[in-house]
C-alpha cells in the first residue's frame, strides 16, 4: 500500500559543509550525498501520504524536507559541535517545531487547511493530541512563519508584583522552559527524526526572545532553578487549568524573574 521514495542529494550549499561537520569558506565540490540510512517502513508514517485525512500525514511536498532532515540528524550531527549544525541547519533550512492546529468549535480543522497544508511543503504530519490536533512545521523563527494563522504556539508570560505582564514568548507544543536570560528564554528541544524510531544522542534547547527570533543550541550553560509561587488573579494572564508560575533566577542578572506558562494538558 505503501511505497518509499528516493532520498534525494543534498544540493552543494554552504549548509551542506557544516552538516558534515567541517565549515568551509568556499562551496562544497558537487555530487555531495548522503550516506545510506536505516530502510523505512510503512509504519512509520512521517514520511507516507495515507488516503485518510483524519489523524494522518499530510506532507505532500515535505516529505522530501523531513527525510533531509532525518538524514542529517542520524548521519551528520556531531555531538561536540551539534549546536553549530542544528544552528546552521535552522538559518538555512528551517526546524521541525510542533505546534497545536487552530480547530473551528466543532473541533474539526478549518476548511481547506489539510490542502493547504499538502501544498504548502512548511507543515504536516497531524497527530492526535489530548487538547487538539499537533502538527509538525518548518520554521527559521517564531515571528515570520507563513503559517502563523492557524498554527498556535504555547506561550510564556513575564509578569510583575502586580500581576500585569510585561513580556510574552511564544514557543513550541510543550516545551519545557528551562532558563530565562534577559530578553531570551531557553526551552528543551526534543531532537526527533520525523520518519524514523532512532533518535540522536544529544540534548538541545531553544533559546527564543520576545521578537520570536530562534536559535538553536547544546549547551546552556546553566539552568535556572524555578520555584512555584502562586499565581496572580490578574486579567493578563488567560485562565487555564493548566497554568503554573515560577520565580526564576535570571541567567545574567541573577536577579529574579515571575514566569508564567502551561503545563501540558492530559
């Protein structure tokens, strides 16, 4: 029922010299491939076009991106300079980042979005989620992506004694916050391939600012230990069953930071 595709060749980009770990200041020599990789199968489902729509793929012309992709997280991520790569490889090709679907109130997905998304070549791979639907997208930044309409990120909220919010990030489906530095925050990344059960060795955050620009890192130099405070009853910050605040220690400041976000839904 189901058939694989060709991996295709890595076009000779500057990109394609950090992914093998080595920068070069001049174009990579033609005909540059990627190794062999681990066959897929019909079961795992990333990167195959079912004829359902409910609860199924639908990469359509991202296919081509989630197997470049998984070929450079199990064939060409090394661990020491993992965050150059990953970095390298978001500036040039954009990240697999999930987000939750905008649903219409009946919860079924808006009209012609499962096309859009087919056609689109950004996003796909719909996956059933206990508050919705999650869909996987490409994206360089969490400011300019051309799905901002009906993708919805989580977010974090800054906010002061009095309750009132005084920043916002958004960020990822579920990702952890980790740290907060200044005018960034840092959020666990999960470094999944999108169409093969292996998984690489390496821990990787997100480091996200205010404007909604991204960067990709390994090492976060130290962790901000939060504590739970209470949260404010304050008209800022949206109710949620789901909601907890923190009191972080800024990373440079050192000074204390009122955090509030959402813990995954069950």
């Amino acid at each position: 029922m189901f058939q694989t595709r060709a991996l295709p060749l890595l076009p000779p980009n500057p990109l394609s010299a950090m992914i093998a770990g080595v920068v070069l200041a001049v174009p990579l020599l033609s005909g540059f491939a990627f190794p062999s990789s681990p066959p897929l199968t019909p079961g795992q489902a990333g990167c195959f076009e079912a004829a359902e729509t409910g609860g199924t793929t639908a990469f359509g012309p991202m296919r081509e991106k989630a197997l470049v992709w998984d070929r450079f997280l199990l064939g060409f991520l090394v661990r020491r300079i993992a965050g150059q790569q990953l970095e390298a490889y978001r500036k040039e090709q954009g990240i697999p980042l999930r987000f939750m679907l905008a649903e219409e109130g009946s919860g079924a997905l808006p009209s012609g979005v499962l096309e859009r998304l087919r056609r689109s070549g950004t996003a796909g791979n719909l996956e059933a989620h206990p508050c919705g639907t999650a869909v996987q997208a490409f994206v360089k930044d969490l400011g300019s992506h051309r799905l901002s309409q009906w993708l919805l990120p989580d977010w974090v909220l800054e906010f002061n004694r009095k309750g009132k919010v005084i920043a916002r990030w958004d960020i990822p489906l579920n990702a952890p916050v980790r740290a907060v530095q200044e005018d960034s925050i840092w959020v666990s990344w999960d470094l999944q391939p999108l169409c093969s059960g292996q998984s690489p060795d390496v821990k990787a955050y997100l480091v996200i600012g205010t404007d909604g620009s991204l960067r990709a890192a390994t090492r976060p130099g130290l962790i901000s230990e939060g504590r739970k405070i209470e949260c404010p009853g304050s008209p800022d910050i949206p109710p949620s069953e789901f909601l907890v605040c923190e009191s972080v220690r800024d990373l440079k400041t050192r000074k204390r930071r009122r955090l509030a976000y959402q813990l995954p839904c069950e």
